[in-house]
C-alpha cells in the first residue's frame, strides 16, 4: 500500500464488504492513495474496527465504518445517506461485497437461488441507484466487482455464475442509465484468493495452470485496477477489466 496523495486526496469511497479479503485491500490502496473510505460491513465488525484503526492511524479523519444487510433492499438507502454525510460528497461505489458457494442443479433450491441474486446482483442495482445523485453530483464512478465466470460458468456453482453474468449486464445498463455524468465500469478477477470453503491442493494446482502467467493473482491486483479505474480511466465507461492472468482466453 502506497501512503502518498495524489488527485484522489480527500474523494470518498463507499466499499461494500470491506472488511476482509479483496474488499479490504481496495480500502486500504484508495486511502493510501488519499481517499476517504466508507468502510461498510454486515456482520465482520471486528475485521472492521481493525481496518478503521488501522487507516485512522495513518490520517486522522478519513475512514469511517457503515454497517448493513445488503440483502435488506430497505437498508440500502440508509447506507448510502451515510456515506454522503460523512464528508458531505461521494465520489466512488464499489460493489464488491458478493456470496459464493454451490448450487449443483439437482440441489438448488428457491432459498438459495434468491439469497444469491439479492446478495449479488439486486443489492449492486439499487445501491448504485441510492448513490446515483451523489455520484451525479460528483461525476464520479461505481466499479462493480464480477467474476471470470461470468462469461465461463463453474461448474456447480449455476446460480452464482448467472449472478456475475447479470452484473456484467447491470455495469453495462448503468453505464448507459447514468451517463455523462457517472462512469460505470467491472472489474473481472480470476485466480486471487481461494474461495473460504476447502479447496484441495491439486484443484488449486489445475487453475493456477490454466494461467498463462502459471501463478495465482494477489489483492494488490485487484486494488491496482481499481485505482486505474478511479484515477486514469477517465474516457472508460461500460466495460469489464479482467484480472486474471490470461486464464479466461485459455480454452
């Protein structure tokens, strides 16, 4: 993580699920590189408090914690409410917070099929419709965090794939809704972290494989996008960066 500032010093981020893994490392690179953060969180408090402090330690007043269900369409208001009024702007949404786990098609249930699209792709929707005038105000940028499966489902994992692939159309769809003013971009990761269920050794070994770069990806990766999306990518709307060391263009 970089400590300088530069042109984002003093823009706010709003972060879902920053509390842990990707989105943990995005909050710490925006700030590092001068940004507030909103620090949201639903049930990973103490991984939150641990961010806050950390970031607070480095520059007082700039990081800030929000706690909600995402999968509570009535919560998603309030959240973004919270996010402006802690320093009066916002600037950038990342929707990065998603469930991941199987749905084989012989056991997929009606549970598990509307706790995935709520989590994963209503939640996205109406967030970034709760920050629209925000962000409208600030000609500022949502990054929707999808999956290299949703171009290429998983295999046991339907549901979750066919929510990726609807947020890649969503980034798209917003991308026209709430142009000039707001950008709306995806960023696309591969083989980054290992999902929190168990994965065996040689099914790690196989998709680190499949990589033309013959190595797993790291956080920084992703954090680096964003970062390119959020500061450079300023003639860049609708599309998808994939971050996944050639593995998606691998048949």
């Amino acid at each position: 993580m970089q400590n300088n500032t530069d042109a984002l010093a003093g823009k706010v981020a709003l972060i879902t699920g920053a509390a842990h893994r990707i989105g943990e490392r995005i909050a710490r690179t925006l700030h590092g590189h001068g940004m507030n953060v909103v620090i949201h969180y639903r049930s990973s408090r103490p991984g939150a408090e641990r961010l806050l402090a950390d970031l607070l330690a480095i520059r007082a007043d700039s990081a800030c914690l929000a706690q909600a269900d995402l999968q509570d369409t009535f919560s998603l208001g309030r959240l973004a409410q919270q996010a402006v009024a802690a320093w009066g702007r916002l600037d950038v949404l990342i929707n990065n917070a998603s469930l991941f786990y199987p749905t084989a098609i012989d056991r997929a249930t009606t549970t598990q099929w509307d706790e995935l699209m709520n989590a994963n792709l209503k939640a996205p929707f109406f967030l970034s419709q709760a920050c629209a005038g925000a962000l409208r105000q600030s000609h500022g940028l949502i990054i929707n965090i999808t999956d290299i499966h949703a171009e290429r489902p998983l295999r046991e994992h339907p549901i979750y794939s066919i929510t990726k692939a609807g947020l890649v159309m969503l980034t798209r769809a917003l991308a026209c809704e709430l142009a000039p003013q707001v950008r709306v971009n995806a960023i696309a990761p591969g083989a980054i972290l290992w999902p929190e269920q168990d994965m065996d050794a040689d099914t790690r070994e196989r998709i680190i494989s499949r990589t033309f770069l013959k190595r797993r990806g790291d956080p920084d990766d992703i954090a680096g996008a964003a970062v390119y999306l959020v500061r450079d990518a300023n003639y860049v709307s609708g599309q998808v960066l994939t971050v996944d060391g050639g593995r998606s263009i691998n048949s």
